[in-house]
C-alpha cells in the first residue's frame, strides 16, 4: 500500500512538474520599447519625463508671477478712442451775443460758436504713467525675482532628485534581471539533480522519496522563476514610466567598479542650500517692501486727446502733463499685518535654512558609511558566492559517487541560490549609496 501511495504521488508530481515546466517556458519579459545606455537615458529624462516637465511649468508659473510684480514700476500707456451721440447739442454763439453790444463789431473779429456738448463726437487719444518714486513696489518685485532664483534652484533639486530616482530604478531593474538569471540557472541545476536523481533510482541507487524530493524542488524553482519574470517586468515598466514611456524599458547600468567619483563638497552650491538662500532672500525683500508700504509714492502722468469737434478752447487737440504724489496715511491695518507675515517667513526660512544644513550634513554621513558597509558586503558576498558555488559542485560530485544524500544537494543548491541573490543585492547597494552620496553633495550623475 506504501509503495502504490508513493508511485501515484510520483506520478502526480510528475504531471505537475511538466505542466509547471510547460508554463514557465512560455513565460518570458515582456517586449522591450526601449533598450538604452544610462547616458541616454539620463539626456530622455531631462527632454521627456513627466516630472520634470511639471516642474518646469511651477518655474515657469512663478517667473510669470515676477514678471506681475513688476507692473507696479513699469510706466503705462493707454490708448482710448470713442463715438458718442448726445440727447441734445448745446452751443453758444459768442458772434450773436457781441453783435447785440451797442459798439460796432467787426464781423471778421467775432468768435467762433462753443460748442460745449456736441450732438456726435469721435474722439482718440493715448495717456502715460510713469511711477518715479514707489519703493514698496520695488522691494517687492526684488522679492519677486529672488523668488524665481529659488524656483529654479528647487527645479535643480528636483532635476538632481529625478536623476537618483532614475538611477536607482535603474539598478533596481538590473537586480531583477539578475535574479531571473540566479534562478534560471538554479531551475537548470535542479532539473539536472531530478535527472539524476530519476537515473540512480532506476538504477536502484536511489528511493523515490529522493525524486519526489527533487520534482518538489523543481517546483518551487520553476514557482520562483515565474514570480522574478513578472518582477523584471515591473521594475522596467517602472523605468519606462519615470522616462515618460509606456511600456518595458531596459537601462544599461556601468560595472559597480566604474562608478562615477565624487567631486568637492560645497554646501553652498547644492541646489536646495541655494534655493534656501533665495527664499531667504526673498522673504528678507518682502518685509522691506512691507515696510515700504508707508512711504509716499511720486509718478509722472501725461495725456493726448484728439476730437473731430473742437472742445471749449477751440482746439481738436489738447494735452496735459503732471506729477502725481500719493500716501496712504491709513488702509486699516492692512500695511502692519503684511509686515507682520512677512516676519514670520522670515524666521521660518531662517529656520528651515539651519535645519537643511543638518539634513544635508547627516544624509552624507550615512550615504558615505552606507557605501562603506556596502562595499564590504559586497567583499563578503563575492566570497559567499564563489564558497557556495564549489559546495554546490562538490556535493554533486560526491551525490554522484554515492558519498551524499540527495538532500545535500538540494540544500547546496539552495545556499548557492542564497548567495548569488545576495551577490545582487549587494551590487545594487553599493550603486545605490553612491547614488545616495552624489545626491547630498548636490551632485548630478556625469555623463560623457
């Protein structure tokens, strides 16, 4: 009864592992819309990315809001023209009142008729105003420009943060694609152990336990391999859609020994230290232009009209120029809560300032030590990697001398599956905290 319960479970893990075996031969990645090295990759970012291009519209929005804010010390011109009709004229004839005057009067000498409201009027002209004294409106458009010099340093940042991300996605895909390497080679080196294994039974060397034992093992290999497909799909779909592309990207990542190097740190060059400095700045300009608030205001104006009925001097035409003063002596309070807002950026600005430059400082201590640790894992995993890879090679050897249990086989394989992933993973780690230390040196990743 034993024996016939062990040869149909044979027989079912037989049918199993062939409809397994069938599956995982029919899934492969999917298609590639893109195969690109990291420097082309890095130039599509900056021309396609989503995010980016969102950013820049942010950029562009408060270089609009600047350009606003400099209205208030841009003289203006206007140009009028209009076509009137009255209910009624109203003229006064000068000529018919003096001919009234008992003194003779020279026809030729009388004046023309007044017209003080004509029936039909067309008239034109254009007007200017040119501000000569406002200094709240200049302090507020420094305020304004310092505020795109912080807009563009923050776009920076987040052109040098899109980078890391693109990077990192970079690698992490390349993890992926290795781990559907380690575990496609350890599905072979299992399949080779079951024919082995199905061999030495035949043989008599064997027990169906032990075959039962390598199907199940062929199993979950195939089950592994299947779930590091879908896995390297994702990753490079992930790549493509940080690229602005539908669809499976594949990125060609440099050796871990030919990572770019480190240039000086200066804090004062990151773009958020800078983008910082311009709010700063910014909100520093912004309280003088609320303090401004209180001054008086001077501006030049000037006026030229045009009419095709002569207005009470008698001309079709007349100008006018002046100066203009302004002072607000009181706007209800207004002047005084605009001052006070503009206090409480400041020092918010100020502090945010301090607490960058500690963020800064401390994520390059733990991206350098984080790459320390990494190199030396990587040290360690090199050496695991090569340790198991003979175990494994040894205790086939031995299986096949009849020295080792199948069973030592499987776990051989299986440390050695262990360590190549770990090998991987500990490649990636060490890109990755480079990554990580280029980033808080406000540096972007170099290409040729």
């Amino acid at each position: 009864v034993l024996f016939r319960s062990v040869s149909m479970t044979h027989l079912l893990l037989t049918l199993v592992s062939a409809l397994a075996l069938s599956t995982a031969n029919a899934a492969e990645p999917a298609p590639l819309v893109a195969d690109l090295s990291l420097s082309q990759a890095l130039e599509r970012l900056v021309d396609d990315s989503p995010l980016l291009a969102e950013v820049q519209g942010r950029v562009d929005e408060v270089q609009a809001g600047a350009r606003m804010a400099s209205v208030g010390v841009q003289p203006m011109v206007v140009a009028t023209g209009g076509f009137a009709v009255n209910n009624a004229e109203a003229i006064v004839s000068l000529g018919n009142i003096l001919s009234t005057l008992p003194v003779p009067v020279d026809p030729a000498t009388l004046p023309p008729d007044l017209i003080i409201q004509p029936k039909q009027q067309w008239t034109a002209g254009v007007s200017a105003k040119v501000p000569l004294i406002v200094p709240s409106a200049w302090a507020s458009r420094s305020a304004a420009r310092r505020g795109v010099t912080a807009a563009r340093a923050g776009a920076d940042h987040a052109e040098l943060s899109a980078q890391a991300g693109l990077v990192r996605a970079a690698w992490g895909a390349w993890v992926a694609d290795e781990q559907v390497t380690v575990l496609n080679s350890a599905l072979e080196s299992a399949r080779a152990h079951h024919d082995s294994v199905a061999r030495r039974t035949e043989a008599g060397l064997g027990t169906p336990l032990d075959v039962l034992a390598a199907e199940t093992e062929v199993l979950r290999r195939e089950r592994e391999w299947l779930g590091a497909v879908a896995q390297l799909d994702g990753a490079r779909r992930a790549v493509g859609g940080l690229l602005g592309v539908e669809g499976a990207v594949r990125i060609a990542v440099p050796d871990v020994d030919r990572l770019p190097s480190l240039g000086s740190v200066s804090a004062s060059e990151h773009p958020q230290v800078r983008a910082n400095e311009a709010q700063q700045s910014a909100v520093r300009a912004a309280s003088h232009a609320a303090a401004w608030r209180h001054a008086p205001t001077l501006s030049a104006s000037a006026a030229l009209m045009a009419s095709d009925v002569a207005y009470p001097t008698g001309e079709t035409e007349f100008w006018r120029v002046g100066l203009d003063l302004n002072w607000v002596l009181y706007d209800g309070g207004a002047r005084y809560g605009m001052a006070d807002q503009a206090a409480a950026q400041r020092v918010q600005a100020e502090a945010s300032g301090r607490r960058l430059a500690l963020d800064l400082s401390r994520a390059l201590a733990d991206a350098e030590q984080a790459e320390t640790t990494a190199r030396q894992t990587l040290a360690l995993a090199e050496s695991g990697a090569s340790t198991a890879a003979v175990a494994e090679a040894t205790a086939t050897r031995l299986y096949e001398g009849g020295l080792a249990r199948s069973l030592d086989v499987l776990d051989a394989q299986q440390r050695r599956l262990e360590a190549d992933l770990a090998l991987a993973g500990a490649t990636a780690a060490v890109a990755s905290a480079r990554v990580d230390r280029l980033l808080a040196m406000g540096q972007p990743w170099p290409t040729p």
